[in-house]
C-alpha cells in the first residue's frame, strides 16, 4: 500500500472540514501569519510545513552523520570517521538538489501530494 492510498481512505478524518477536494485550498496556502492557524490546517495545507519537512529530511542526517564523522575523526578513528563524513556528503548533495528545485516546490503541500483529488 502506498502512502497515496494511506491518506486517500482516511483523509475525511484529517481534514473533516473539507468538502470539495479538487478545491486547491488557497485560503491556507497563501495565509501570511501561520499563528492563526491549527495545527494540522498548517501542516497539511501551508507550503512552510511541507518546505520544512522536505529539507529536514536531509539536513537533520547531513548534522549527524558530519558531527559523528568528525567526532571519530578527531579521535583516531579515520575509516569510520571517513565512511560517516562521505554519507554526509551524500546528503549535502540531496540538500543542493532540492534547493535547486526549490522554485518548481515552494508552493506545494503535503494536501496537494496526499490528498487532493485532481
């Protein structure tokens, strides 16, 4: 089961609010202050939760994988060290692929890939 199918049956619990689907609900997407917002309206309607779910993906693994490769560099053990510093690489080039598409993103949400219904 893919994730599409996940959310498509249990979408109405989501949102209940929700009548029209195909509606790209653009009363949340290009809502300014997103402190007027609930919880899962921000995070399943406005482009900074899905910008931020996106990037952290790969920016949380490229933190962790540099720190503890450097770690292990310092401290004499150069071929873990090595193998964590290069998975963070990997990751820094992930993080350069997604800002380069970023103007083709910035205005996606999780509700546009999940659940409305085109």
């Amino acid at each position: 089961m893919n994730l599409r199918t996940y959310f498509d049956s249990r979408k109405r619990g989501i949102l209940p609010w929700v009548k029209d689907w195909k509606d790209p609900q653009d009363h949340i997407r290009f809502e300014k202050d997103v402190k007027k917002l609930a919880h899962w309206d921000w995070f399943w309607c406005h482009p900074s939760a899905y910008v931020l779910f996106q990037y952290g993906t790969n920016v949380i693994p490229f933190i962790l994988f540099l720190g503890s490769g450097l770690y292990l560099w310092i401290v004499k053990s150069s071929t873990t060290g090595f193998i964590l510093t290069l998975m963070a690489f990997l990751f820094m080039m992930g993080i350069r692929k997604k800002i380069q598409n970023h103007e083709i993103m910035k205005k996606t949400t999780l509700y546009d890939i999940y659940m409305r219904e085109y």
